[in-house]
C-alpha cells in the first residue's frame, strides 16, 4: 500500500491521479500514523509556503511519524524543501533529513518564480534510472534546495540547484514528477520499485 | 535552462471543445480530454482550457470535464473563463486544475488576485490582460477587445505581479486573429518591466512569428489556438524549427 501525507499543503488530486495512471495498486491519502507506518512506500506532496507546511506538519505531530518511517519516502516539490535543514521561507527550521539549505531564487536576469520545464542531470541517481538524458521535468517555485552532499540530480535555473536529494530511505524532488508526462511517470515507478 | 513553452489553448462549452477541430485519428475532436491528451502526446509543455459556457449548468459540465482532464494529463493545465470569485478558483483547484487565470474580473476587482494567490500559491494564479494600442499607448481592455479600460498594460502588469499574479498572459487584440505575428517590441518591454514569466498569446500565423517572439520577444512561453487546431502547423514541427533555431525547448 502507497500512503499519500493528507495535510495542509495544497492540493493533492494531481499526485494520486497520476498514482492511478501507472497502476500503482492500493493509494491511501492519510494522516493516520498507522496508515504511514504500515506504507510500503510514503509520498508527501507540498504546493504553496514551506514554512505553513512545517508548522502543519509539526502541530498535528506528522513531522515525528515521519522522521520515524524506515521504508522509502518521497518528498515532492515543497514536501522535499521541508525535508531539508533549513529554509529562508519563514526563516525556519526543516525537519533535518536532507543537509541542505533552502534558498529564494534573486530575480536577476532569471525569471522567478522558476516556471517549466527544465533538465535534470543526475548520474546513478536511481529515480532516473531507465531515462535517456534530456531527462525533463516540470518546476513551479520560487525557493531552491542548494547544492549538498545529498544532491542526487541537479537543474540550473541561474545558478545550479538540487533537483533530486536522496539520503538514506528519503528521496525528494524539486519537480512534479506527477505532472511531468511520462518522464514523471517513470520516476514515480522508480520510486514504487525502490 | 528552462525552456520556452509551447501551450495550446482549448475552447470548451458546455463541456465540448469548440472551434473546427480536425483530426482524423480522433474519434471525437469535440472532446476537450481527447484533443488535450493528444496534443501533450505531441509535446505540448501546458494546456490551456478556456470556459466560454454562458450558462450555469454550462459551468458545472466544466468543473466535472477539469476532474477528467486532471484525470487523465500528465501535463500541466490552466482553466479560465468566467472565473470571479475566490470560489470559483476554490472549485477548480478541487476539481484538479493546476492553475487559473483571471482577466476582467481582476481588472473590476484587482484584490481578487490577493485573495486567490494568498490562498493557494502564486503559481496557481494567471493574470490575462487582453491590451490594445490607442493613440500610441497599450490600454487593457474587456469584453474580447471592446471595451477599453482606463488601466494601462504595463502598469496593470506590474501591479498583478505585485498582487501575487505568477505569470502574465498577454495577449494584443489588435493582433490576435490576423495571424501576422505577434508586436515583439511590446512583449519586450513588458518582459523587461516583470520578473514573473509571460506568456505570448495572439497573432502567431508561422513557426517564424512564435520564434521571434519567444526570441526578440523575450517570452517565456507561446499559446496559440486555431494554428494547432486547424493542423497549420502542428506541435512536433514547431518545436523542432524553434530548437534548430537554438531555442530551448522540451523535446520528447
């Protein structure tokens, strides 16, 4: 069973949609630990402020539940900033998974916030696995996990970022793999297959 | 790099896609998730689906046809049409869109920009301004070119950006339809005033006038309706001529 994080954080049709087009079995949009727990695989989605999305997280005690999992997590989008060290959205602390800091793009001479779609380079990186490069993703955001030893897959956007950060049973992408065509669909797979 | 975007637009009533849609392989061109699926099949980066329904139970076969469609695309899509409300906006995003653009009703109540982008996320709102050149200077205009606002483009621009607008959708009524290109100066200017994308919409008739416009234009992005529609020029040869021309664009 696939368990989909069911908090504050925008919508999540767009992610159990594209679960149900690659056939991806049982899906369950759940905040109940015991749901987390038993997941075979957990996806925490994320649109709009990182720092709500934490303080949600935090406040319903899902932040703890999370920390604990052993199986593969993925974070998409705001749901990987959160995993993170730190973020200048709201000046606060992420839950630490991913040693990266979370940064605004400078709107000088790029377009913010950084909306489309973009490579990503990531060698062995393992969500890319069976993709030829140009692998493309689709992006919307304005906040950017900078380069750190969990860096799996990058993308430029004036400067370079992390696309795709993995540390141990967490993976986490900048993109919507759920809304980036069949490329995204392959990277959702790789994921259910880890 | 990001790439410069390729977006058709999709007219839809009562749930049907209009305009004369021709596609053989298609079964049906009048439906909207049918021509949608195909033309991200094609390479298309975003689909745009206006709602040009006049009536409620018109509305209503929309927001069930956005669930479908969410259903369905594994591209990104904007719905728009008649959205006036922050319910509105509210309801699409329910029912799976992934972003809304707001036109007259932002010009008759600009806060509603605050309200949606406070709500859900800058990325979820598109300002469209549809502008014409009068006595030298663009004015922003309603009800499909005819009436003239007393706003300016590049001042209403700048404020629906300062308002949380994510994107700007222009498009010249003064060009739209005569497929004699896009005025390049005016997306230039625009495009230098923003920090938020812009999307070119309106009097593209050749591969040539979407390159210059996402070139010497500065656009991000390129939305055309009847060129796709009609088979003019479909999605795979365009986006081949703008990447032999050195553009970036997503290829498939």
């Amino acid at each position: 069973m696939i368990a989909v994080v069911d908090y504050e954080a925008g919508n999540v049709r767009s992610v159990l949609h594209a679960l149900e087009r690659i056939g991806a079995g049982e899906v369950r949009l759940s905040a109940d630990p015991e749901i987390l727990r038993s997941a075979d695989k957990v996806i925490l989605p994320g649109v709009g402020d990182a720092s709500v999305a934490l303080e949600s997280l935090r406040r319903s005690g899902l932040a703890e539940v999370l920390l604990s999992l052993t199986r593969p997590v993925l974070g998409i989008c705001v749901g990987m900033q959160v995993l993170c060290r730190h973020t200048e959205e709201g000046d606060v602390d992420g839950l630490g998974v991913f040693d990266a800091e979370v940064k605004r793009f400078i709107p000088d001479g790029i377009k913010v916030p950084h909306m489309g779609w973009n490579t990503v380079e990531g060698k062995g990186c393992a969500l890319l696995e069976g993709l030829t490069d140009p692998v493309f993703a689709y992006y919307v955001h304005s906040f950017y996990a900078e380069i750190s030893p969990d860096t799996a897959a990058v993308s430029v956007h004036g400067i370079p970022f992390s696309a795709i950060l993995q540390h141990g049973n967490f993976s986490g992408t900048q993109f919507h793999p759920e809304k980036s065509g069949p490329a995204g669909a392959k990277i959702l797979q790789n994921f259910l297959s880890l | 790099m990001v790439c410069k975007r390729i977006i058709p637009c999709l007219d839809v009533k009562d749930g049907r896609t209009v305009k004369g849609v021709r596609f053989e392989e298609l079964r049906d061109a009048g439906d909207a998730v049918e021509l949608g699926a195909r033309y991200a099949r094609e390479g298309a980066d975003e689909l745009v689906y206006l709602d040009i329904s006049a009536t409620r139970e018109g509305r209503n076969t929309f927001t069930r046809l956005v669930t479908e469609i969410s259903r369905r695309i594994d591209i990104p899509f904007t719905v728009g049409g008649g959205i006036a409300s922050l319910q509105d906006a509210a309801r699409l995003l329910e029912a799976g869109a992934d972003k809304v653009s707001i036109n007259s009703a932002a010009l008759r109540t600009p806060s509603l920009i605050d309200e949606i982008a406070g709500h859900f996320g800058n990325q979820f709102v598109v300002v469209a301004i549809d502008a014409r050149e009068v006595d030298g200077r663009w004015t922003a205009a309603t009800h499909g070119g005819s009436r003239l606002t007393g706003r300016g483009l590049f001042e209403w621009a700048r404020e629906a950006e300062k308002r949380g607008a994510g994107e700007i959708l222009f498009t010249s009524m003064d060009h739209d339809g005569t497929k004699a290109g896009y005025p390049c100066g005016t997306y230039r200017k625009l495009c230098g005033e923003l920090h938020i994308p812009v999307i070119a919409s309106g009097g593209a008739g050749t591969v040539d006038h979407i390159a210059d416009v996402l070139t010497e234009g500065g656009a991000d992005a390129a939305l055309a309706a009847s060129i796709f529609h009609y088979g003019e020029i479909t999605i795979p040869v365009l986006k081949q001529a703008l990447s032999e021309r050195g553009i970036a664009i997503r290829t498939i």
